[in-house]
C-alpha cells in the first residue's frame, strides 16, 4: 500500500453551509470533488496525524464508495484509527453519541439530512467536532478557505475495507474499526428514559406507528421499540434503509408522510405516530387525529422532561432556532430558567449546551434533542413523547390541550416557496430589508407592526456574531411572519414564510390554523409581494 499525492484545482460551489456542504450525488460524483472536499477538511482540522475519526452516513446512494474514499485519504493523511458504523450506516445523532462517548477527535457525516436521494438525489458531507457537534462558522470557514486554493490531495491506494463484519481491521498504518451502529446509542437512550414505564405502556396495550422512511433510523427504531420495549412486530414500517430512500421523500412531515398521517387520522388509528428523516435527526409526532407541530413539540417537551428520569433535576435553559414559534419561550418563563433565540443551524446550539445553559434545543424544520449529544435527535425525542405518555396515561390530544390551557396556544405554519428564481427570491429579501426602518408603526392588514429587524445573534459564551439570519416582521405578543431564504435545497431558491399567532383564551384554541393565521398569511403576502415578485398564488 503506498500513499498517492494528485495534483489538483479548486472546484467552485464547495462552501460548506449550515449542515456542511450539499450538492447533487453526480456531482459529489465527479473526479476530485469529494476527495478535494475532504482533503480541504482534514487541512483546517488537521494536522490529521495519530488522531481518531468517526466515519459513517445515512446509506444513501453513494454512502458506501464515499466512505471507502475518506478512509483511504484518513490513512494516507496519517490518522491512527476511524470507528465506522457497519455497512456504513450512522444516523446523525448515533454518529454525535458515538464520538462523545469514545472521546474521539471529531467524524465525518454523509447525509443531506431530509433531501431525496438515489443517484439523481442529493449528498452531503460535514465535519463534526471533538464535542460531537457540528463544525462552528470559523471552522467551515477555514474548510471553504482551503477549497479556494487546494492544489493536491493524498489518498491510499489500496483495496476496500470489509464494512459487513465488526471488529478491527487494517488499511496501511491506520486501525479501522467496524462497530455496531446501534448499541452506544441503545445505552444512552436507556440512561435517559424510564424504559420500564414505556414497557408496561405497550404491554397495557398501548399502539404506535412508526415511519422510518427506508432511512438510517429503522434498525434503531426496530432495536429499540420492537426489541426493547416490546412495541408489537410491524410497529415499525419502511425499516430497512435504501439508497433512495424507496423512492421517497425522507422528510417527516404530514406531505411525505402521508400514509402515516392517512392512519392516524383513520377509524383505527394508533395512539403514537411517529417518523423521521433521512439521518435520522429530525422527528414527527402525530397522535390518534392531533397532528404536533415541531414548535409544539418542542414546548411540551421542555415542560415536561422532568418525567423521564434523565432529566428528573430539571433543565438549565431553554434555546430555539429564530423562526421556531414563541411557544418554547412561555414554557421558560413559566419554569423561571433562561431561553434563547439563535439562528437556524444545530451549531448554534452547542456553545450553549456545553457551557451548560441549555439543556433542550429545538427547530421548527422538526428537530428537537437535549445535551445528551450535540446534534438534534428524532428517535430521542419520539421515546421523550413515549415517556411522557407513559408517566401521564394522556394521549397526544389531551397532552396539547392541558399544555395550551396552561402556556396559550401558538397558531404556527411554515410556508415553503420551492425552487424558485434565486434572482427573485433575493430580490425580495434585499427590498423587505431596506424597508424595515419605516415598518414599525405601520398597520397591515389590521396588524400593527412593532417591531422589524434583519436577525443578528451575538453568542453569549463566545462572542462570535452572525448576522442577517432572517428578516422579522413582529406584530406585538400576538403574531409575527419571519422570512428566510433556506441553504438546504440543491436547485434555485427556497423562500420559508413563517407565521405564528398567539392566543390565550382556551375557549378560542380548537381552530384550523390556516384560518386562525389568516391575517398573518395576508399580512406577510402584501407586504412581501411574495405573488408578483414570485409568480407563486401558494
């Protein structure tokens, strides 16, 4: 075995965003893109030399080829040992568990999260660090920097490591060792929850259904709920990943999940629905005709994680994305801890959860995860829904209700404009923003706005600032619409609009919220021109 250096050039397009870089699977395909990628990684966190990486993905097509490549450059860069999930699988979260747990010097995840995938499909690559999160802004800066000016990369050439079979192998001087993907995160989990409780609930006859969309979480979810808990056989579906997903949308929500949301809005309906993404790091919650929106969830989740022994001290703070409703915030003041508003991307959530001020962190785009690791967790949060139900004996609906009763309702939709002109869809974030010292004191649409700013976040651990992460637009403690452009799609643009409306009167809380947001969507169309500037009606 021998160490190759190749010349090469600087590909364009390769900055890595809030989840690491994203493009499509041809292209990650293409001679030199990924190993340029990679080698520009292991220039900003190196030198790479005697350390130890955790290697793995979600199984989408390319996974496997991909993995061997980064191993062979590992070894060639003079890492000491890599820990890879067998057959190459790592959700997300598992991948985060088990760099913590064995202390290791950082990994490499392949996964474009929720995005399709198959050989048509999208890919994705990101460094996480030592702490088990991903890289912060002056990391991938670095990484972005290094794929400006890469001039060669070194690689092994040698033959493909065996990924079926545990144990340890060797490729040139460097140890590769092949682990189960499940069982450090089958332990933390049973660290976490009252796995007894959420036992007796099945065997008291309890139901659920849980979607793992031929993504990276069925054979945990299978381990775990099936093999553990006693969920009945067949409570998971769609268990067994593929790299193209099925030929479906790993994205859980009710338009992906359509089967599951078609069951638990049916005459027989379990009392649990639940599914998750492509890596396995984001989460749906739908009970017997009650549909949980990620904000929700979050919230409920925070006033309740003293029911599961993990979490029985109670929490240090509180933390949400920006465009995650006001819902958390409530729970925070009602429980007398800290909350905290940071721009969308798991990263920001890390400085805070290792300084110790927050304990449970949550998106709107259905993440949610606690400081048991430093990335978001959909399993986690589906046994935390698990626990609570079993402590309690609530279904889903009675849970929302007691906890709006409690905090007030937050009416929240997100509304997606795909794949639209990027020239257009900037245009209209560049003239909402040069309009946003004349909007306070306006009223539109009967809703008088107080406040409207372009989202800055200063870290209060670190310092580090960022800027011009969403435009919102706040109409009191009643309503607000946030707009952003998403860095995740790998075609045109996206323009999120998110609309949320407070309301306290219990009497008032049982409304559709299209309706119940009907001023905000009007509000946030007019002002926006989101029609003529897009040519969307929806």
């Amino acid at each position: 075995m021998t160490v190759k250096t190749v010349t090469t050039t600087p590909i364009e397009g390769q900055k890595p965003g809030t989840s690491g870089l994203r493009a499509k699977t041809r292209v990650f395909m293409q001679p030199g893109y990924l190993e340029n990628f990679v080698q520009s990684i292991f220039d900003a966190v190196g030198p790479v030399a005697g350390k130890t990486l955790v290697v793995g993905g979600d199984g989408r097509f390319f996974n496997r080829r991909a993995i061997q490549t980064i191993l062979k450059m590992a070894a060639a860069n003079g890492a000491a040992r890599a820990v890879v999930g067998r057959e190459g699988l790592l959700s997300t979260p598992a991948a985060s568990a088990v760099i913590r747990h064995l202390r290791t010097d950082g990994g490499l995840i392949l996964s474009a999260s929720h995005n399709p995938g198959g050989e048509d499909g999208d890919f994705g690559l990101k460094y996480n660090i030592p702490a088990g999160g991903p890289a912060p802004e002056g990391v991938t800066g670095a990484i972005h920097a290094n794929t400006l000016k890469i001039t060669e990369y070194r690689i092994l050439e040698a033959g493909d490591v065996d990924l079926s079979a545990l144990g340890e192998s060797r490729l040139g001087g460097m140890a590769v060792e092949v682990i189960d993907p499940v069982a450090i995160y089958a332990d933390l989990m049973r660290s976490l929850f009252d796995f007894d409780a959420i036992r007796a609930h099945f065997a008291a006859g309890f139901r659920m259904r849980f979607d793992a969309m031929h993504a990276v979480t069925g054979p945990y979810a299978r381990a775990i709920l099936e093999g553990e808990l006693g969920a009945p056989a067949g409570t998971v579906i769609n268990a067994a990943p593929l790299p193209d997903f099925g030929g479906g949308h790993p994205d859980p929500n009710p338009v992906y999940a359509a089967d599951l949301m078609a069951e638990m809005f049916g005459p027989d309906a379990p009392d649990l629905g639940a599914a998750s993404d492509g890596d396995g790091d984001r989460n749906m919650i739908v009970g017997r005709g009650a549909y949980v929106t990620p904000s929700d969830s979050l919230a409920v989740l925070a006033a309740n994680i003293h029911l599961a022994p993990g979490y029985s001290g109670g929490i240090t703070g509180i933390a949400r994305s920006m465009p995650t409703s006001r819902a958390a915030d409530r729970v925070a003041a009602r429980l007398g801890v800290p909350s905290y508003e940071t721009p969308t991307g798991w990263k920001f959530f890390g400085t805070l959860l290792d300084a110790g001020r927050a304990t449970i962190c949550g998106e709107e785009s259905a993440g949610t995860g606690s400081n048991h690791v430093r990335e978001k967790d959909g399993l986690w949060a589906v046994l935390l829904w698990l626990n609570i139900m079993a402590a309690t004996g609530r279904s889903v609906a009675e849970i929302l209700a007691d906890h709006w009763a409690a905090h007030g309702r937050d009416y929240y939709s997100r509304h997606d404009y795909e794949g639209v002109d990027k020239a257009a869809a900037e245009g209209l974030m560049d003239d909402l923003r040069a309009r946003l010292a004349s909007l306070p004191g306006s009223e539109i649409e009967g809703l008088t706005i107080t406040e409207a700013d372009d989202f800055a976040y200063t870290d209060p651990v670190d310092g580090s600032v960022a800027t011009s992460q969403g435009i919102r637009l706040i109409f009191g403690d009643t309503a607000r619409a946030v707009f952003r452009l998403s860095g995740t799609g790998t075609v045109g643009a996206t323009l999120r609009v998110y609309l949320e409306r407070f309301e306290p009167d219990p009497a008032r809380q049982g409304e559709e919220p299209q309706a119940a947001l009907a001023p905000v969507i009007a509000a946030a169309h007019t002002l926006a021109g989101i029609r003529t500037r897009l040519g969307r009606e929806a």
